[in-house]
C-alpha cells in the first residue's frame, strides 16, 4: 500500500531472501528491526521503495502488516537515528532501521481520484420498504457513481445475499464499475474485494454508502481502518431500518478516526480546484442539492 508521506509506510506483501554481500553494484546496509539487525546489499541509488522491500525481504514474518511504520537513518552527525530523507538514496554503507509507530497518525481526509476507490454497499430491491428514506439515499448513491464515472474512479459494488434480497435497484447505473460481487458476509471486505484494491495502485482511501449504517457499513469500514486505509462514509447515502442504530454507528465510527461526510463535499475534495478539467461535469451533477430528508436530524 502507497505510503502517505515518503518516511511513513502502511507495508505491502514481499518476501523472499537476502544476501549479507555486497557484489560490484551494490552498497552494504545493516537493516535493523526489534533487536534484530541483519546486513545486506542494495544497489547503489536504492531508494525508500527498495529499503521497504529488504525490509520485507528480511524481517516479513516478524512484521505486522497492519501496523504504520517510520523508516530512519542513523546519522552520524547526531549519533543517532533521523527520519529518512525525502529523496533519499543509498550512495554509501549506512544502518537503516524500521520502527512501528506507537501512536495513531491522525486522520486528514484529503481525496484524490488517483488514490479513492468507492466502495456501494449492498444497494438491493428488497431493502426497499424497509430502509429508512431509501428513495434518498438511491438518489445520492446515483450522483456518487456518476462522479467516480466522470473522474475515472474504481468502484466496487456487493449485493448481501441477492438469491433472497434482489440485486442492486434498478435505478442504480453500474455502468463501468470495477466488480459486482454477491456476498454473505455483512462486511464487503471479502478475498476477491481484497484482489481487486491489490490491482489498483496506491490506494489510500475509500468512500462508502449503501445499506445498513450499523451493519454492513459499519464493519465494512472498521476492516478498512484496520487494514490501513482510510474511509470516508456518505452520511446523506447510507442509512438503516432504525434510525437510532444509524445514528450511534455514524457516532461510533467518527470516535475512531472514520470520516463522515456528505456526497457534495466528497465530489467537490475530489475535484478540488474550478480549473479542474472535470469541474463542470461535477458542477451539473451537485447544481440541484442533495435531498434534505429525515437523514440529516439523525447524523
């Protein structure tokens, strides 16, 4: 997964070994992890991209990869270890370490189209007469599909049980979207849901609505935190069959860090400037408002 900042990573799969030598090419390195610390070689110019990937190479059984990580450089100017440097590259021996943050890193909630997935949750016929407000939030879930279309962002679509629920309304357009998958388990965090963010680089963050708050969005989006990516739930796009189990849910995921948003204000970050190329599709889809129905006294 994409680091945010270029010293900070949430870690990706890797494996395989390494060589303690430094053959014609290469620098020697000593990687140092826990009480570990293990010398091998990069090649000359290997960047933070690379020490990540030794990092893995050496230590991918002992790392937890769901945790934050920091990657220092033992400066002998200080004698000790700094925050590795942007743009950094191996040009000598050194000692590089791998340290785990012990603190949250705090929540900004920028969206770029580059970086979001959108995540439609379980949108089905059946849910109809039992969702509260749903006309509502079908109609803010249409103008979320038609922004990810315009600015060329992956969506991906789940139907809870469709043999027994029906598949996603009709109103609904899932014209281009990246995969629609039947599921029984109420998060949509599923094996092939996990494949498909594996296919679409530097993913970051990923705005969810659908169907129920307390339910499905709610684990949906506590399986993305604590994969590390970040989520932005549509509050005027997802609801439940209980008002007040929306409205503790939406309470309870904003307490840990999970961004509750409206849909005017996710297409609008997405954009972000009036000169964007994409500005006045996006300004046509938002120029009538989002409807103010019952949804909003009960965020």
């Amino acid at each position: 997964m994409a680091a945010a900042e270029p010293a900070v990573a949430a870690l990706p799969g890797g494996g395989g070994g390494a060589g303690a030598g430094a053959p014609s090419g290469t620098v020697p390195v000593l990687f140092c992890f826990s009480v570990f610390a293990r010398p091998a070689a990069v090649p000359h110019g290997a960047g933070y991209e690379l020490l990540i990937q030794k990092f893995l190479s050496l230590y991918g059984d002992q790392i937890d990869m769901h945790r934050k990580f920091v990657v220092q450089l033992f400066a002998e100017e200080w004698g000790q270890y700094v925050d590795l440097p942007k743009g950094f590259a191996v040009s000598e021996r050194c000692k590089v370490r791998l340290v785990p943050l012990q603190i949250q890193l705090t929540t900004l909630g920028n969206l770029t189209p580059s970086s979001t997935v959108f995540f439609c949750c379980d949108m089905q016929e059946r849910f109809r007469p039992a969702i509260k407000y749903f006309g509502d939030i079908i109609s803010v879930g249409q103008r979320l599909l038609q922004g990810a279309r315009i600015l060329g962002i992956p969506v991906i679509v789940t139907e809870q049980y469709p043999k027994g629920l029906g598949s996603t309304v009709q109103e609904i357009d899932l014209t281009g979207v990246k995969l629609v998958l039947p599921k029984t388990k109420f998060s949509m965090v599923l094996p092939e849901v996990e494949a498909a963010l594996a296919e679409i680089p530097g993913v970051r963050s990923v705005v969810l609505f659908g169907v129920e708050t307390h339910v499905c969005i709610q684990q949906t989006a506590l399986e993305l935190v604590g994969r590390g990516i970040e989520v932005h739930i549509v509050a005027d796009a997802t609801s439940s069959r209980s008002m007040m189990d929306r409205m503790f849910a939406l309470e309870r995921l904003a307490r840990t860090g999970i961004i509750v948003t409206t849909s005017e204000a996710v297409l609008l970050q997405l954009v972000a400037d009036k000169d964007h190329p994409k500005f006045k599709e996006i300004q046509n889809l938002i120029k009538a408002s989002a409807p103010e129905s019952g949804l909003l006294s009960k965020v």
